[in-house]
C-alpha cells in the first residue's frame, strides 16, 4: 500500500478528487498517494485498522460526520490522522468552487440536464 493515504466517504468522492488532481496536472498514483473509497464513513475504523506503515493519512468527510470521526480517531491515536471537513458534503464544496452556472454547464455536457429538471 503507498504510503500516503486518502480515505474518502465513496466512491464518487474517491472519482471526484482523482478528476480534480488531472485538472490542476497531478497523477495521484504517481505521487504515491492512495484513494481509498470506505464504503461509506463507519468503515473508518475498519481502515485505520489494517493501515501499518502509512507516513501520512488523511480523511476527507461531511460534516456531519464529525462526531463520529472524532470518536474514531480517539480509537485509533497512534495514527497520525489529518481531517478535511467538507461543509456540507463533498458535492457541496465542489458547487460552491465551480459556481452554480458553471455545475448546470457541466450537467448539462453530461447529458443529464433532462434528469435535473
């Protein structure tokens, strides 16, 4: 496993930050940094669990998550555990960096404009 390690809620988290880190001209693999996708956030702990030898790990979340992340994290102290908070959800924080005008842009070049409305 690389030794670095990004734990996200899912996998379109997990879809949405590679695509990001193509935009702005970085191969996450290739920087050894590793995505994992939990299955959703209660499977935190079950991932610290099986981490030995990563120098860094980091756990993107919502916010409503927190109290839960908080109370794993206690659990797992002697992993080094940096936390991004997303306000609301991922999805949230990726609309309000885009704007509202440039998401319906993309929905639209989706195909997925009529599903919307």
């Amino acid at each position: 496993m690389p030794r670095r390690l990004l734990l996200v809620e899912g996998e379109s988290d997990e879809v949405a930050l590679r695509a990001l880190a193509r935009r702005c001209g970085s191969d996450l693999s290739s920087l050894g940094v590793a995505v994992v996708a939990m299955g959703g956030v209660t499977n935190l702990g079950r991932h610290l669990g099986t981490v030995s030898d990563a120098e860094l790990i980091a756990v993107l979340h919502d916010a409503r998550e927190t109290p839960y992340v908080e109370r794993t994290l206690a659990r797992h102290q002697a992993i080094p555990t940096a936390r991004f908070v997303c306000d609301l959800d991922l999805e949230d924080e990726l609309i309000r960096s885009l704007g509202v005008p440039r998401v319906v842009e993309v929905i639209d070049s989706a195909g997925d404009m009529a599903a919307w409305r």
